[in-house]
C-alpha cells in the first residue's frame, strides 16, 4: 500500500520546514492510503480535513523534525478515531450479565462466543453460551463443540423440540443462568449474509426480551467498504454498545475499524485473529493505527532516510579528524544530530512493537545534550575553532552564558579533546564513532 506514503514522509524529512503545498501534498497520500485500506470515503474525508488543519498549525511549523511531527498527528488522529483508550467489558451490578451477539452470518459470532466464554473463564466468571441461532441447522451443534473446547456450559433449546423462537430459548436461558449461578450469559444470534428487516426484527427482539449488558456487533475486518451500511444498519436495526473485529490474522489492513468507529461512535472492544479459541484479545487502537498506515514501515523509512544522512555527515567528519580539523562547531553540529533522535524516541514510545529500539534510545539524555549544547554556543566562532583559546576567563565566561559551571565546562572540553585524538587514531583506520556518545 503505502510505498507512496512513506515517500512523500521520507521527502518531508530533510524539510526544515513544511509549506502548504508540503502540507497538501502529504495529506492527498494520506487520503490515499486510508482509502486503499478501504476505509469509507466519507471518513478519509473528514479525517484528512483534521490533519490537514493540525498540521498546518504551529506544532508543526515549531517542531525540529516536522515530517516526523506529521506522522505522529496522523497516528494520534487515527487513535483518536479508534477509540482511545480501549473500553472493558461492563459487568452488571446484579448477576448475570447478559453479552449478547449481532452481525452477519460469518463474520465470526459462534467463534467468538466460544472465545469470551474462555477468555471469562480463565478471570473467574462462569459463562453460559446461549443457543439463540436456530436459523441454520447445525448452527446449536457448532455451538456445543465450541463450548465444549472451551470449557463452558451451553444452553440450547431441546433436540426434535419443534423449529424454536430464539426470544423465547434467550428468555430462558437467563432464568437458567440465574439458578445455576452463571455470572455471565453470551446470547449467539443468528446472522444472514446480507442485512435484511427479518434479521434486524429477530435479533431486536431477542434484544428486548433479555435486556443485555454489552450488545457487541461482530464484523469481519475483509468486509471492505460495505462496513460502513451493514455498521450502521445494526445500529439501527438492533444498537451495539460495542464493536468486535474479526478475521484480523487476513491481510485486511483494518480500514473497517476505522470506517465503523467512525460512523457509530462506538468503541471496538476486541479484536478476532484466527479460528482458534485463543486468538483473541482486547483492541488495542493504537496498535490498530499502526497497521492501518503501516506506520511502522513509515518509521523505518525516515530512519533509514536520517542514517544515510547521518553516514555522509560522518564521512565528512571522519575526514576532518584525519586532517586534524575537527572542531567545537563539529562537536555542535553531531549533538544536533543527536538531539533528533530524542524525537524519535517520543514517537516510538507509542509504538508497541519498538520495544528493543526504544531501551536503546532511552541511553540517551536529552537535557544533558541541551546543556552541551549550551556551552558551546555560549561559546565565540574564534573559540570553536579554536578550542586552545579556552583560559580561565573565557570558561568562566562562557559558564555564566550556558547556565552551566566552569567544572562543566572543563568536562566538555577535555571531553571533546580526548574524543577529537582518539578519532584522529581511528579516522585513519575507518570510520569513526560519533564523538561524545558513549558519555552521553
Ligand atoms: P457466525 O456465522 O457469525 O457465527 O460466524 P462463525 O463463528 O461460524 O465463523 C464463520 C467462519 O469464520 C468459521 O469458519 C470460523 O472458523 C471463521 N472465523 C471466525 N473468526 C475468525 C477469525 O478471527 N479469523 C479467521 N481466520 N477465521 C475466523
Ligand atoms: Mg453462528
């Protein structure tokens, strides 16, 4: 998908600044991302219109690395969108709570029925799986080999017991669940594979006569752009208190979390990845919004894109230590460099998956950079040059200037001596290490 994307963000890396044009030209490849994610077109555009706004504004145009900046408001937004915070479940002050199911045939309710029930089992509750499904015929029987594996009890209407009203077996299974001490009763509807005004009426009904907790509507994330009405149409036709995403392990890119937190306002609460009992789990939006963008390959880009410009400036600097030139204001200039990378590591601090990167970034102590920093730039071009200048005076000086003290003052320059000789030896034999990090 976002090979574009990660262009355009690689090009707005080397930008000290973004124009409006930048600004325009990134938001058209943002818009097209999201839509080859098949998220609804109504929802790129009100999404697009948002970033658009935050990234002209003056959080941009302040930040050391705007294409950076962008990314993350993008990410923010699209965490926004997805919920936040991920909700929990709500229990009933007075047992049993009632969960019950709704969505299309196939998006995946008997299976997740079986993963709640496990997924309840395992903190304690005593689930009762209800067989409200008596469209298909061996809808009750899929239903058991599913409690079974997980370990729960089913409720069904008895076999030969006539066709059956779902209303009626969902009634009974919560006066069941109240004498057999089930804290928890997961209503499986029935689904039909296009939303129809019978479906909606049965699974409405079903919803009157049992007064659920938790309404959760299933969807199957390779719907597509059909998310967006069969969403709504639920709302209508039954409500939902929450969303369940199914069929995450295909290579859907998740456009219909989007599309469906989007249009419903309501939260995705757990997310389906495969047909196994225990691939399941809580929603994480912001792992969600990582996947729809690929932002991950957008961070590896711009990192890739930040390395190759680090290694010509090493190049250059290697240079000059084998000729004896390295200086202060080379020794500013690779903080600088430095420095980025603490923006970095703020971002990757929302990404869950740069664990291992993160504890490497986190060696680096920004406001120990910012004080460096300081001293040298309280500090004459002659004396940069020049750092044999330094007498007492000048260090005194240049402490008043920086905030800092004459001590560290001293530090930095023998520090910066010490790394310029022992780079002179190195530069010789290859490339060199950037100056000062090891302390920093
Ligand atoms: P229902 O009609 O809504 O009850 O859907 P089912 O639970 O019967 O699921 C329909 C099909 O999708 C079954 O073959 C399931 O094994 C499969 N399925 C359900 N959830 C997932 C999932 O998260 N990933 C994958 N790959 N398949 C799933
Ligand atoms: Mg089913």
């Amino acid at each position: 998908l976002s090979d574009r994307l990660t262009q355009t963000f690689s090009a707005l890396r080397t930008k000290g600044k973004l124009s409006p044009a930048d600004v325009d030209k990134t938001v058209r490849e943002i818009r097209r991302a999201l839509l080859d994610a098949d998220v609804a077109l109504t929802v790129v555009k009100d999404f697009t219109a948002t970033v658009r706004e935050r990234a002209l504004g003056d959080e941009v145009s302040r930040a050391l690395n705007p294409a950076q900046q962008v990314v993350q408001i993008v990410n923010e937004e699209l965490v926004t969108i997805l919920g936040g915070q991920q909700r929990r479940l709500e229990f009933a002050k007075n047992p049993p709570t009632v969960i019950m199911l709704a969505g299309l045939q196939g998006a995946g309710k008997t299976t997740l029925a079986g993963k709640l029930a496990k997924w309840l089992k395992a903190q304690g509750h005593t689930p009762l799986l209800v067989a409200a499904d008596l469209q298909r015929p061996n809808a009750v029987t899929q239903l058991q080999v599913v409690g079974e594996q997980a370990g729960a009890a089913v409720f069904a209407p008895e076999p030969g017991n006539g066709v059956g009203d779902p209303v009626r077996v969902a009634k009974d299974a919560i006066v069941h669940a109240r004498s057999r001490q089930h804290d928890v009763v997961i209503v499986d509807t029935a689904g039909r594979l296009g939303v129809d005004a019978e479906l909606m009426k049965q699974a409405a009904g079903i919803r009157t006569a049992v007064d659920p907790d938790e309404v959760l509507f299933v969807i199957d994330a390779m719907i597509g752009q059909d998310a967006v009405s069969t969403a709504l149409a639920f709302q209508e036709g039954v409500d939902f208190t929450g969303v369940v995403l199914s069929k995450l392990d295909g290579d859907a890119r998740g456009g219909a979390a989007l599309s469906v937190a989007s249009v419903t306002g309501r939260p995705i609460m757990f997310a389906s990845t495969g047909e196994g009992l225990d691939d399941f789990e809580p929603f994480h939006p912001d792992r969600m919004a990582s996947r729809i963008l690929d932002l991950g390959d957008i961070l590896s880009l711009i990192e890739q894109a930040q390395k190759a410009f680090d290694e010509e400036e090493s190049r250059a600097v290697a240079e000059k230590f084998a000729t004896d030139s390295f200086t202060l204001e080379d020794f500013l200039a690779q903080m600088q460099q430095l420095k980025k990378m603490g923006s970095i590591k703020g971002m990757l601090g929302m990404l869950p998956g740069a664990r291992g990167m993160r504890e490497q970034l986190d060696n680096f102590d920004e406001s120990e950079l910012t004080r460096t920093e300081a001293i040298i730039q309280s500090m004459t071009l002659a004396e940069r040059r020049m750092p044999k200048l330094l007498n007492g005076s000048r260090r005194l000086r240049i402490a008043r200037g920086s905030g800092t003290t004459v001590t560290e003052v001293n530090a930095l320059v023998n520090r910066f001596e010490q790394a310029a000789k022992m780079m002179k030896t190195v530069a010789k034999g290859g490339m060199p290490n950037i100056p000062g990090m090891q302390q920093m």
